[in-house]
C-alpha cells in the first residue's frame, strides 16, 4: 500500500497500513465494531462508505481487500464510463477463474448515473465481486434503491481536532514514511491551527504541514514551525462547504430551524457559516422570505415584509454590505411569535383542491360583464359586504356548491394572530346567529 517513493504526497505516504493507525472512527474501528469485526474475521461484504472528504474511505476499502486476501479494482466515477465497468467485470471474471476474489472500489459512486449503477447489480448479486462505494453524498437521495438496497451503509464522520493532532504527530514522528528525519519543531499553537483549519479531514492537515515545512523558519538548524507559519501557508481560513451536497442542505436545515426555535444567536451562526462558507446570499435570502411565510405568518407580518426589505437590500448593496440586512431579518424572525397556521391551512386547501378536482364557480360569486352573463345568473343573488352590518354577510358561502364549507385557517393565540382569531370567533357567532335566523324563516315558510 505504501508507496516507497521520496515524491509521493505526505499524505498518501502516511496512508493508514492497519486498522490501528487509522484516525477517529471509533464507532466503526473499535474493537467488537462492525468494520474492525469484518476485518479481522477476513470476510468483506459489499457496502458505501459514506462521509465528508478526507475521512479515510479510501484506505478503508484498501484495508478490507487486503485482510479478506482479495484483489483491489479501484475507479472513478468522475472519469469512468460503461466501458471502464464492462473492463472491470471482465477483469474480476478472470480473478474468479484463477481462484481470486476480487473487491471493487468505485470514489464517488454518486457521480454515476442511474444505467451505470444498475450495471453493477447482476454482478454483485452473483458474486463476481464484492463491493465498495464512497461517496460525500447522502446515498438515500443519489443511489438507485435497487443498488442500495443490496449494500449496507457506514457513516464515517469527520475527524475531531485530537484525531488530527494525532494523525499530525505520527507524520512528524515517523522516519520512515513521515517527517521524522527533519527533526521539525512546531510549537502546540501551530499544530492545535493546523487541526481546526482541516475542518475534519485527515489528507488536507497533512497536505497543509508539508507545505508548512516548505515555509519554516530555521532555528538552531532545523526547521521551525509556528502558528504565524500555519498562518501563511492557510491565506484565507477555507472552511468546507458544499454548495449543492448534503452540507448545504444541512446547513439551511440548521439555519431554518433556529429560527423557527426562537434562537437568534444559533440563526446568526448558521447564517454566518453559510455566506462565510460560500453559499449565494440570493438563496439564503430565497429562504428567510419562506421562513417568514411558514413560522411566522401573521402571527407577525411585519416578518416577511423585513425578510422582502432584506431581499432587496441584498440586490442594491451586494454582498458583504448587504448581507447584514439578511442578518437583521434572520434575527427579528427568530424573536418574534411563531406560527405556522398559514402554513398548514394552505397545505390542506392544497389537499382539497387537488382531491376534488375542478368545482364550478357558484353563479352568485361569478363576474358579470356583460349582458349573457347577468342573463344567465351570474353575480345574481350576491351580497356585497360592504353593505351589510359590520361589513359582513353573515352566513354567507363562498364555496363551490355541494361542497362541505371547510375550516383551514386556525390561528394561533400568539402575536398578532391572537386579535385575528378572536375576529374569526366573532364572525362565526354573526355566522351561527344567521343561520339560527335562516331557520326560524324557513319553518314560518313551511306552516
């Protein structure tokens, strides 16, 4: 596994032999654990390794073909095509008649399409090969399900900063893949740097200290290693952020959600990380307005109004100016009363129109513009509110004929839904008073 050349990348020389000198993953590695267990019983099944970059998938699906005594296949999904697939099927088929196992290891499975992830089926289901996806992607939602449904899922997590101290000592230490013969000081400042700014990943701690060594001051003869020197090798501090993975989703989930739990410190936070991350502001400003729809509603309407204001501000000043409009709505809509009546009362009026299909207008709600249309009823029979007392036609229905009147708006007693909802309790009475009225009428009728 190791390659014995001074070229080779720190990185891929301080690749993990055994399972021992892996970092963080305890929950997978530990002894009794599921991959330590299929490791040591030297027995591979097919599976996705799923985690953020630089969380040792691929040294994982290396150290399974090597204790389970089966030759590797490696591809990309980036790069490979139906040819490249059909190629290694071939080249596993000949390993079965020479009486080896073979383990196959596609990067980025998720880039693959769904024809191409079907190809892999009838393969690993006779056993022509076993198996092993990485993706960075949450497989539920890039996997075909006839694929996944035939692999078992890990989750690989990022790596703590102790993991990554550690992984940075041992390549210091190490004289014969590491930095051991330079006799390198760094200083506990630099190195506890060093680990926040790979943000969990193993590769990239290793990659940032050998180009750190390059940057060294030389004291007493050797080379000298302190956070001013982290600090140039880093320029602007790069934090992960995917914009159209599963941490850009995450992150507008976390962000939505401290609003919607009234914390506007978290809201900032996540705010923060996401337009700091590189997330177009536009979106994020997309989002506030629909937060402001969806939890706040009328509870507070100024809401949308400030998230709209916020939008706007964003489009005239650009970003970072603007940018501190969207902080002030995110914080606003974080403090004020919540509700999601709205919200709810326009799903289900959704769920009935969709239900019902296309109810006629009834002919006292219809528009009468010309002389057919009031000649064939339309508009007759209407009462116009503005004319009745309070401004309401008490027991009136706007509904389609022959349909139930529903009741989808229910406001909450929060804000300023709370006045609006003593109005509708109101208007209900008027509603029951008339009826009451309508039915007295109609028995007087009757006698």
């Amino acid at each position: 596994m190791y390659k014995d050349t001074p070229h080779a990348p720190l990185a891929d020389r301080m690749r993990p032999q055994i399972i021992s000198e892996c970092a963080g993953q305890r929950h997978l590695l530990a002894e009794g654990k599921p991959i330590r267990h299929m490791v040591e019983s030297h027995n591979a099944h097919s599976m996705i390794l799923w985690g953020p970059p630089g969380t040792g998938k691929t040294t994982l699906a290396r150290l399974i073909a090597q204790h389970s005594s089966s030759r590797l296949l490696t591809m990309s999904a980036v790069h490979a095509g139906v040819k490249d697939i059909r190629a290694v099927v071939e080249q596993a088929r000949l390993n079965q008649e020479l009486g080896e196992k073979t383990l196959l290891f596609v990067d980025e499975v998720h880039r693959f399409n769904k024809a191409q992830q079907d190809g892999f089926l009838p393969h690993i289901e006779d056993g022509t090969f076993d198996f092993i996806g990485a993706t960075t992607e949450n497989p539920s939602f890039e996997l075909n399900n006839a694929l996944l449904s035939r692999l078992r899922v890990y989750v690989l997590k990022s790596l703590t900063e102790d993991d990554i101290v550690d992984v940075l000592q041992r390549a210091l230490a190490d004289k014969t893949r590491g930095l051991g013969n330079f006799s390198i000081s760094i200083t506990d400042e630099a190195l506890q740097l060093l680990a926040r700014l790979a943000d969990g990943d193993a590769r990239r701690s290793l990659n940032m200290l050998e180009i750190a060594v390059d940057f060294a001051r030389t004291v007493d003869g050797k080379p000298h290693i302190d956070a001013d020197t982290i600090k140039q090798v880093a320029g602007d501090n790069l934090r992960r952020f995917d914009k159209g993975g599963d941490a850009f989703y995450d992150q507008i989930s976390a962000l939505h959600k401290s609003v919607r739990g009234s914390s506007p410190d978290a809201s900032l936070y996540w705010l923060a990380r996401m337009l700091d991350g590189g997330a177009d502001p536009f979106y994020v400003a997309r989002r506030v307005v629909r937060m402001a729809s969806e939890d706040i509603g009328n509870a507070d309407p100024r809401g949308l109004q400030l998230a709209l204001n916020a939008w706007e501000a964003l489009e005239r000043l650009g970003s970072p100016e603007g940018e501190l409009a969207l902080a002030q709505a995110v914080t606003y809509l974080a403090c004020v009363p919540k509700s999601n009546a709205v919200y709810m009362a326009w799903k289900k009026a959704l769920a009935d129109v969709r239900k019902q299909g296309s109810e006629p207008v009834p002919m006292h709600l219809r528009n009468a513009p010309t002389k057919l249309m009031k000649e064939l009823g339309a508009s007759q029979n209407y009462r116009y509110a503005h004319d009745e007392a309070e401004a309401y036609a008490a027991g009136e229905s706007y509904f389609p004929e022959g349909m139930k009147a529903a009741s989808y708006y229910h406001p909450v007693e929060r804000g300023l839904e709370k006045k609006i909802a003593e109005r509708l309790r109101y208007l209900g009475q008027l509603d029951q008073a008339q009826g009451k009225q309508n039915m007295k009428q109609n028995m007087k009728q009757k006698k």
